[in-house]
C-alpha cells in the first residue's frame, strides 16, 4: 500500500532535511524534528521503490518487517548515506549526558548497551538524560565531536531531540569482573569501524573514515567488562567524568 506524496522538513544534527514520503507514518515516526517549512541542505524521497529494496534486505536476514518499518529503514539509510558529505555520520550506540556531557556505549548487538545506560539512570538519577537508545548521528565542530538524537531509537524507543559535547566512548564487553581500561586509538579502530555506518560509495566512506581519524583524536576511548551490578556503573561513571562515584549519586 502506497499514499499520494507527503513533504516535510525535520532537522537532525544541525541539519535541515527535506522528505518527500508516500508513508504517512514516517512523518508521525519524526514528530519529535520535524522543522519549519525552509530551503533544506538536502532531500530525499522514500517511495515503494525503497521499501522494496529493504525488504530485500531484510528478506536475506531471515527478518519481515511492515512497510512502515521498510520506510523508517530505507530513510535511515538514505539520510545515512549522504551525511558523511556535511561532517557527520550515523553510529551504532546508546547515548546520555551528565551534567550536560555525553557519554557513548557502544557494542554489538545484544551486548548491554541498553542495559548499562538503565543503571546509569537507575543509580545516577535526574542528572542522566538519555540522548538515543540506538543511532545517534556524530559530528565534528569547532573541533569538538558532538552526538545528536535521532527517532531511529531501538525497541525501547529511547530518544531525546538534543545535542551534547561528546566526552567519552566506552566499548562494552560482558564480563563476570567489573573493570575499565583506556583503549589505545589504533586498537579502537577495528571495534569502532563495526558500529560505524560506512556508505558504499567510496566517497563518502572517505569522509566517514577522516571524521573517525578525528574521533580518536579528540575522545577518549575505553574498554568496560562488566555485568549487570552497580560496580559496573561505578567503573565507568568514574572513569569517563573524572568525578568520584559518590558524587554523582
């Protein structure tokens, strides 16, 4: 089922993006950015054509999803793919901020990332905010590396439309010890590029390639084994802020 042609303008990242959509639900699924009708940097369009092409995609990996999820994937990759062009990129994370940093979990799959930044909240209280449960969007101004929500936000549905300095990456690693370790640059590299959206257009897989050089560059990056216990969030509240424990309590 497809609709008569529906335009809009959310903004993420800084960015004003135009939509021009034939699934009315994907307009409702940017509630949260959508933005002023004005001249947007870029647009893209998300027709049946698209679906048809995720479905593929997910056809492949033995996954059927509804045409109104096809839409909010073949959106995710579209806008995925032409970011790298504006100093940004999409990443595979969980996100929140501390007294107004942002701190970034990163991990495959079913690893915890979810899981860690609930005890975050569960343990830190009011001075945690959740950014993005899923994807943020990461960008590099006035050299600092910024990360921004977006409502691509994983089953929890965890996002907030806002932007934070980033202050620290951790990579996570189920553990049965609580324990957190600084990561060299070079030794982050190949984790990293796994939860990076790389576009297969050598071009902009460049730019998503310099805008990590200058990740490394500027955050510190750690590796956490950890599992589900409040020493596990004391490991690496302390680590990334700086702060002692108690004081985030």
């Amino acid at each position: 089922m497809h609709f008569k042609p529906m335009k809009f303008n959310i903004r993420l990242a800084g960015l004003t993006i135009g939509l021009n959509s034939e699934y009315p639900a994907l307009k409702d699924f940017c509630q949260d950015y959508l933005a002023e009708e004005k001249a947007p940097d870029f647009s893209v369009s998300i027709t049946r054509k698209e679906c048809m092409e995720e479905q593929k995609h997910s056809f492949e990996a033995g996954q059927e999803y509804s045409f109104d999820y096809l839409a909010q994937l073949a959106l995710l990759r579209r806008i995925g793919n032409i970011l790298p062009a504006y100093g940004r990129c999409l990443l595979h994370g969980a996100s929140i901020t501390y007294q107004s940093s942002a701190y970034l979990f990163t991990a495959p799959s079913g690893t915890g990332k979810s899981t860690h930044i609930r005890l975050w909240k569960e343990y830190l209280g009011s001075g945690v905010e959740i950014v993005n449960g899923d994807k943020p969007i990461l960008s590099l101004e006035d050299s600092q590396i910024w990360i921004h929500g977006t409502p691509w936000a994983g089953k929890e549905g965890w996002q907030r439309n806002r932007s934070a300095v980033l202050r620290g990456i951790c990579l996570l690693k189920q553990g049965k010890e609580n324990r957190i370790e600084r990561q060299q640059p070079w030794s982050c590299l190949p984790r990293l590029l796994k939860q990076i959206y790389l576009p297969q257009e050598e071009g902009m897989a460049g730019e998503t390639l310099r805008l990590l050089d200058r990740l490394l560059d500027i955050v510190p990056v750690y590796q956490l084994e950890c599992d589900r216990a409040e020493e596990a969030v004391r490991c690496s509240f302390e680590a990334m802020t700086g702060l002692p424990y108690k004081e985030g309590r």
